[in-house]
C-alpha cells in the first residue's frame, strides 16, 4: 500500500488539473451570489448603493457577470502562472479583461505584470485569497500596479469626480511591488522598481480589501474632487494591510467622507542595504522637505482629504508621523495605533473631529539599520507621541502612550498647541537599557488657548507637565517624576494678563511645582507630596497684593504639612524682660512676604500680669518666620499666653 502522503493533492495542484475551466467554475461560486439581483446594464440599485458587480452577458461578461483572466492568457502558460513559476507578461491579458468594464475574476497563482493595469467603472478584480492570489510588478517597470483610467489626465482636478471612474474594486490578492530585490533588512541590496504605487486612485464608490507588499512609491494614493451628481454617493471603503514602502504608505486626498476601515501597514520609507546603512535623515517626496509619515489625510486645496477611520495600526515609520493630517481635515477615528515610529501622531493646523482611542508605543525611533559611523551625522531628532495643532477643535478621548524600548529620548507623549482641543493622555515610562533611567521627556506641554487637558502620568524623566497656554483647563495626577518639575506653569510674555485653572495631584517629583511669572489672574489646586530632600516648589510666587492669582495647594513634605496658607505660634519666656529671638517653621512651600504674616497674643487661661512692648518680625526664608519679642514687663508664669501668627 502506498504511503498515505502520496494520495494528498494540494489545492494548487488541484487547480492545475482542473485548469481554466474549473477555475471559472469556482468564479460561479464565488461571485454568483454578489451579482444576483444585478439586472442587465448597470443601474440596479444594489449596484449605485452598494456597488457590487454588474453585467449583461452582451458586453463580454459571462452570464454570471464576471470574465475570468485566465481566458485571456494562453492555455500553455496558465499551469505555470498557477504554480508561480510562468514569468510569462500578464498585462495585456488582464487590461483586456478589464476592458469588459465588469467583474474579473484571478485563480491561485501569481500574475507578472510590466505597466499599470487600468481600473474603470464596473472592474471589480476579485482574487482567490490575499496570499493566493499575487500580482507581481517586474523589475524595471517603475510603474503603478493597478491605477484609474485617465488617472493622469484628472489628477489634481478640483471638479473630477463626474469624470472619474466609479463603484469599481480590489479585493482578495497581494501586490508584490517588486521594489527591493531581497528582504529589507538583507545586505547587498538594490532596487528592481525605484517608483511606482500599488493602488492609484483618481475615482469613487470603490471598495479596497488587499494586501500590498514591497512597493517603491505608496501603498494606497487616492484623490478624488467635486461633485459626482445628486443621484451619486462617493461612498468608498478601504481595508488594506502589508509592509514595505518607499515613500508614505497612504496618502488620502479624497473622496471625501468615505471609510478607511482596516489598515495595518509597516515599515514606511526604507531603503535598500548598504544605502539605507548612510541615511541619517529622509524628507518626503510627495511633501517637498516636510516629514516622511505613514498615513497621511491631506485636505490642502484642492484636495478633500477628511475621512472616517476605523482601526489604523502603522509602524517602522523612521522619519516621521506615523499618523498625519494636513490643511482644514475634518477626521473621525475609532481606533489609531502608531508604533515604533519616529512620530506617533500630528493633527496639523485646520484638522477637526474625534479620535476615540490613539495609542503611540516605542516613539522616536531610528532606523534599525542606521549606523552613525558610515553616516557621519547624527539621526533626525525624535518628535512628539502626539502633536495636536489644531485651532479648530481636535477631541483625543483616550491617548495612551508607552515609552518603552527601542527608542531616543527627549519627546513629549503630548503637545498642544492652537485651541479649543480636548485630549485626555495616559502615560508611562520604562528604564532605557543603555543609561538605566527612565526615557527623557515630558508627559504633556501645554500651549496655546481656551485647551482641555488630562493628564495621568507616571513614571517621567524631565518635567512632566508643562503648561504655557492662557485661559485653559488643565487636570493632572503625576507619580515619579526624576529630574524636574511635576508641574511647571510658565506665564512668560503674551500669558500674563490671562491666567489658567490648574488642580491636580503630584506624588513624587524632583520639583514639585515650578512657577515662571505672575499671571493677573489663575486658579491652581494641587496636592503635593514629596520626600525630603525634594523640594516642593521652585520659582515665582504669588503676587501678594493680587488676590485674584488664587492658589490653594496642601503638601505633605517628609509627613509634614505645607501649603499656601498655614497657622502656626510661638511661646516665650514670660520671666525676661531682655529681647527674645524666636524661630518658627512657618509652613508655607515658598518663602512668605512680610505682608501676609499677621499674628496675636493668645492669652488662653489664668490672666497674664505681664506687659509685651513690641513684637516684630525681623525675617522670612524658605524655612523659617525669625520673631523679636520683648517685654516691658515681666509677669508670672502660671499664665498660658502664646503668639499666633496667620500666614498666606
């Protein structure tokens, strides 16, 4: 009896058998069911609104609305595109297809292509299987894969979209770009296409759902402006995953208001070895000196880049932003991860809307391959977990930032500038490996106007929170803070007539709350608690003719009480008629001026038939209250009198 092994037969192999024939049966399967309903012609309503495939068997469709490529190619090459191994030039055969305007159907194998294939209304190319399926670019095309038609003619159009094509999609296959020819992080690399996008896109009412893999230029370029006409909706989803990209994974610049439900996508603007070895700084091409980033939402003019966001998880993006907006963007995003990337996330100038959840982890990373001998100069700086510039008005419900390994050091988890944003950041740190401390930077700065912040934070080297802005609200609860300040308020030029309210919590902090300036007016409650020898505050205090500067502060300092306000007295030896020298710890966490020491003479029992001649305070430090106390008369000493001296 044979072993049993030898009566297995792969689902390739099977294909191979059944050859063009079973696979257009399989097509019937696959597609029988999204083309039920779709009546001859292609204005069915399930069509217009959900944009499924649509055909009449009079335009070179098969009755079940879809060709089969592998009908256009010839018998002989077709086991061995099947198998993968056929470098038989697939282009021709896949653009006449398509030419159908009609669902294509591709079996397993993989297809070699050498110029775009061109989408138009009605192509919707369905795979057998992201993995299964794979269109392959050959080297020395530096071509797109799959682009629009006319997509060169309507680019950048402001009014293209009753031009445009229209409900046409991608769906179960890989894009094999064919940009480096060995792995990525391979030595004695080169490129085999140096451009060239997976998927461009000058169109609307399309659908996405693909895998793209080692492409020279962008993963996804989309754009799409103006009305398509009131019968239209330019309702388009996209979900797409893969790593590898010269240039930035996706751009979007329309149409507006469709979904980007699912993209994961790593490994953003990497070069081939020994080049990539030498580059300690890359700018985008696309972006002429700006960042390099990995998603990018542009609504510059003319573009109409604003967007839903489902789940985004974008990695290895070493010189910028792992998630960008540019120009008035409005975004509404569910779910935003942006990992080991140089930047977690930038909401420029204009953007506006609501993230439910961004989580940036391992920010302000390097290229794993770079090395500083061979470059000669020092890598990009690290940028923010997260830089929110809006002056329109960004909600972050739920920022998360871990700032872990590998990574540099020196970013804030959060910047704020601009106005009227709402963000709520969570963040933590962990020991950098190579200096034992925690990762340099603060939790959060602060700027701008009328901005909401919270702020958790735990865990930081170098301030944590740092605010600069004017009439906002700012809530913090910071825990471990090594070299610096949990809170620092820096009322410098531009911030002095309008002041901030400010409470939170700060256990633990080398400082624990640094003041610059002396705003007119502010509101600030903080409980402060530190062991000795950190002290509790450092710099400005509060102005003490302006009553509108509020503070209430309660510290605990090695377990003793301090704050803004104290009350605190003194005895004396009732017998002496010599001046007395007395010193007494007045509580306060900064020095007190003398105009807002008062004190009184608390004669609490038996009366006292001595004489006080005068009571003068001669002098305040950081520490201390220095009293003199002399009597003009001497009394007895069964009395209980002592001095109470109220302070702040």
């Amino acid at each position: 009896m044979s072993d049993q092994s030898d009566n297995k037969i792969s689902r390739r192999g099977l294909l191979v058998q059944m050859g063009a024939a079973g696979t257009a049966l399989a097509a019937g399967v696959i597609l029988g069911q999204a083309a039920m309903g779709a009546e001859s012609g292609r204005s069915t309503v399930t069509r217009h609104t959900y944009g499924g495939p649509g055909s009449s068997a009079g335009d070179g469709c098969s009755t079940g609305g879809f060709v089969n490529v592998m009908d256009y190619i010839p018998p002989e090459e077709r086991a061995g595109i099947i198998t993968g191994t056929s470098s038989y030039d697939c282009t021709t055969a896949i653009n006449t297809a398509l030419g159908n305007k009609c669902a294509i159907l591709f079996s397993c194998g993989v297809f070699e292509i050498s110029s775009p294939l061109i989408l138009d209304t009605g192509n919707y190319v369905h795979g057998s299987g992201k993995g299964n399926t794979v269109i392959r670019l050959k080297a020395g095309s530096n071509c797109d894969v799959f682009r629009t038609k006319d997509f060169d003619m309507l680019k950048g159009n402001p009014n293209g979209a009753a031009l445009a094509p229209r409900y046409f999609g991608i769906e179960h296959l890989t894009i094999e770009g064919n940009y480096m020819a060995k792995g990525w992080r391979e030595d004695d690399n080169s490129c085999n296409n140096t451009q060239g996008s997976a998927i461009a896109i000058y169109g609307w009412g399309y659908q996405i759902n693909a895998e793209v893999y080692n492409i020279a230029t962008h993963a996804l370029y989309s754009e799409c402006m103006g009305d398509p006409g009131q019968q239209f909706e330019r309702y388009s989803t996209v979900e797409l995953h893969g790593r590898i990209s010269g240039e930035e994974a996706v751009v979007f610049r329309g149409p507006g208001d469709i979904v980007l439900d699912k993209i994961v996508f790593g490994v953003v603007g990497v070069k081939p070895r020994p080049d990539y070895y030498a580059i300690a700084s890359r700018t985008s091409s696309l972006f002429a000196g700006d960042t390099l980033d990995g998603v990018v939402l542009d609504e510059t003019s003319p573009y109409d880049g604003h967007c839903e966001l489902g789940f985004v998880h974008i990695y290895g993006v070493y010189y910028g932003y792992g998630i960008r907006t540019r120009g008035v963007c409005r975004i509404k995003a569910e779910h935003l991860v942006s990992e080991n990337n140089r930047g977690g996330a930038r909401f420029q100038d204009g953007a506006w809307g609501v993230v439910s959840i961004l989580e940036v982890h391992a920010n302000g990373r390097i290229p794993p391959e770079y090395k500083a001998s061979i470059s000669g100069s020092p890598p990009l700086p690290p940028l923010e977990g997260c830089l929110c510039e809006s002056s329109w008005g960004m909600q972050i419900s739920g920022l998360h930032v871990q700032r872990n390994g590998p990574s540099q050091d020196g970013w804030p988890s959060l910047k704020v500038s601009g106005a009227y944003n709402t963000v709520h950041l969570t963040s933590r740190g962990y020991a950098n490996a190579a200096t034992g401390a925690y990762y340099a930077g603060s939790a959060a700065v602060i700027e701008g106007v009328n901005q909401t912040v919270r702020v958790n934070a735990h865990r930081i080297n170098g301030d944590a929170v740092v605010v600069r802005a004017v009439t906002s609200s700012i809530e913090l609860n910071v825990r471990d803070v090594t070299n610096g300040s949990g809170l620092v308020r820096d009322a410098g030029s531009g911030n002095v007539n309008r002041g901030n309210c400010i409470s939170g919590t700060v256990n633990e902090a080398a400082i624990g709350f640094t003041s610059t300036g002396t705003p007119t007016c502010e509101s600030i409650r903080l409980v402060l608690n530190n062991s000795s020898p950190k002290p509790l505050f450092a710099g400005s205090r509060p102005d003490v003719q302006n009553r509108a500067q509020h503070w209430d502060i309660s510290a605990a300092w090695s377990n003793a009480p301090y704050g803004t306000r104290s009350r605190v007295y003194f005895t004396f030896d009732m017998s002496d008629v010599a001046e007395q020298t007395i010193t007494v710890p007045h509580r306060l966490i900064y020095q007190p001026d003398f105009r807002e020491v008062s004190w009184s003479v608390e004669d609490r029992s038996a009366t006292w038939d001595g004489q006080i001649e005068y009571i003068r305070l001669q002098a305040a430090d950081a520490a201390n209250l220095v009293f003199k106390i002399k009597l003009s008369q001497a009394g007895g000493t069964g009395a209980d009198v002592r001095i109470g001296v109220q302070v702040g």
